[in-house]
C-alpha cells in the first residue's frame, strides 16, 4: 500500500461525522436556522451591541425587504445576526419578518 493510501485510510469522513453529531447530540434545524428577533420600532436595533460594533467600523445598515436579500448579497451586503451564548444563529427582522436588518463593510461599497 502506497503513502497516499495509507493516508486516505486514515483521514475522517466529515460527512459521517457531521451525521453522528446530528445523532448523538440532537443537533437540529434549530442549531442551524437561525431564529428571529423582531424590532418594533426598528430603531431599538440601534441598541444591540453587534449594530453599535458595525456602526463603530463604518459598516452601512439598511433594512431591506426579505425577497430582496439574495441580490443584495450580489452586492456585498450580509444579514446583521448574532450568536446566542451556545452558538446559535438570530437574524434581525421588523415585527411582521417582511424587512431584514443587512450590513455592507466600507471596503466593499
């Protein structure tokens, strides 16, 4: 068996892995979609630490509608979303999910 065998049989199939974890843990769609925090007024974003830090570094925000994110992701612009203290995923959205809080970093305008 050549070198590049013997380490192909060694190597982890992440995808196995990834299934496991799924398995053993309970990792669900919940870890993965990120949740909703809804803003009425949209204003009361400005109070979350993570707008503050984007603002600090000159990142522009706008609230978009939801259908228009794909293209503004063309565009360089990002969802503004943050980590819970387990490392899931929340979005920011207006009190009906019909806009969408996105960043787009100063370098990219």
């Amino acid at each position: 068996m050549g070198e590049a065998e013997q380490r192909n049989d060694s190597m982890i199939d992440l995808a196995a892995l990834g299934s496991l974890f799924v398995e053993i843990f309970g990792a669900s769609k919940e870890w993965t979609v990120p949740k909703i925090v809804r803003f009425d007024p949209l204003d009361d974003a400005e109070n979350e630490q993570v707008v503050r830090d984007l603002r600090a570094r000159g990142h522009r925000l706008d609230w978009v509608y939801e259908h228009r994110l794909r293209q503004l992701k063309r565009d360089g612009y990002k969802p503004v979303f943050e980590r819970d203290r387990v490392g899931r995923p929340s979005v920011f959205m207006d009190l009906k999910s019909e806009l969408i809080l996105v960043h787009k970093p100063p370098a990219a305008d």
